[in-house]
C-alpha cells in the first residue's frame, strides 16, 4: 500500500518552509532553493491537517524558546542515511560537530565524506539539526538551504541577533 502523503506551507524567519508528512507524520521540512528537493507533485495534497504541532514547535524554535523537538518524523533513506540522520539528532541544540567527528561516533572513522553526503541529503531540515554539522577546521561548509540559512540557524542556537539583510 502507497504512502499517504499531504503538505503545508508556513512562514519562517527563514523563508518559506514546506513541510511534508507521510501517514500522518513529518516527513520532511524543505526550504526554497532547497538542495536534493524532490519534484512537488511527490508531496501530496495541500492540507494543513497533519502539521499544528509541527507548526508550534517550529515557532517556539525560531523565537528561541524551544531546544529539543519532540515531534515524531518519518525518515526515509537507506540504512547508512538513517543512522546519520539519527546521529544528528544527538548533536545538543548551540552545539556543532564535524563530519569526522559524527564519522567516529558512527565507529567508521573513515566515512567523513559519506557522513557528509547522507547529511546532505537530510529531508528533514532544522528538525534533524544537519545545520549543526561543519567542516574539520570550523568552517561552514555545504547546507541544503544554503550556507547563508546554516550561518542564521547557527547564530540563533547562539543566542546571537538575527542578521539583518538577508533575502530568503
């Protein structure tokens, strides 16, 4: 039996997000100019139904009155994707990690740069902190929502002021 798949739309300090469940369940949280999208027709209709909660948490995240989701997701991804996936949401909120640090904690010290394509291809986005991922030295290096979206999440896990300017 095919999954039932319904979306939203919500505003965000960030731009646009759509949002995806399948069953019922968030299944993914896409940005505009959204790195490895898929084609909008897979999104099912446009309901709302599925999303209040994921809609408050969030809000609550963005006016940085929320650290910890608690929202159910459904992660589809192969195996490997699925334990990064699941690694990332380890990475306490104002914290980052590097590609090679989550490659050690999956015990593949070698795996850096499949660690970076299985976080790339994240489909839940702020949800599943991928943001919280850097490179090696600090740097800030590839983000799905672009790497001006990754610096903004970044800072407000910070604390810091939201930078003024920015087109989403």
């Amino acid at each position: 039996m095919a999954a039932f798949k319904q979306h939203t739309l919500m505003e965000s300090p960030f731009g646009p997000l759509t949002l995806v469940a399948t069953d019922g369940v968030l299944s993914a949280v896409y940005m505009v100019n959204h790195r490895h999208q898929p084609p909008e027709e897979t999104f099912g209709d446009r309901d709302p139904e599925p999303f209040p909660e994921v809609i408050a948490q969030l809000n609550a995240y963005f006016a940085g009155e929320l650290t910890d989701f608690t929202l159910p997701v459904h992660l589809e991804g192969t195996p490997f994707q699925r334990t990064v996936w699941a690694e990332l949401l380890k990475i306490p909120y104002g914290e980052t990690r590097s590609y090679g640090e989550l490659a050690q904690a999956l015990g593949k010290p070698g795996a850096a740069r499949a660690v970076g394509l299985a976080n790339g291809k994240n489909p839940i986005s702020i949800v599943v902190p991928c943001h919280r991922v850097i490179g090696s030295g600090g740097s800030l290096t590839g983000y799905g929502g672009g790497l001006e979206r990754k610096q903004q999440l970044l800072a407000l896990e910070r604390g810091e002021p939201a930078q003024e300017g920015l087109l989403f």
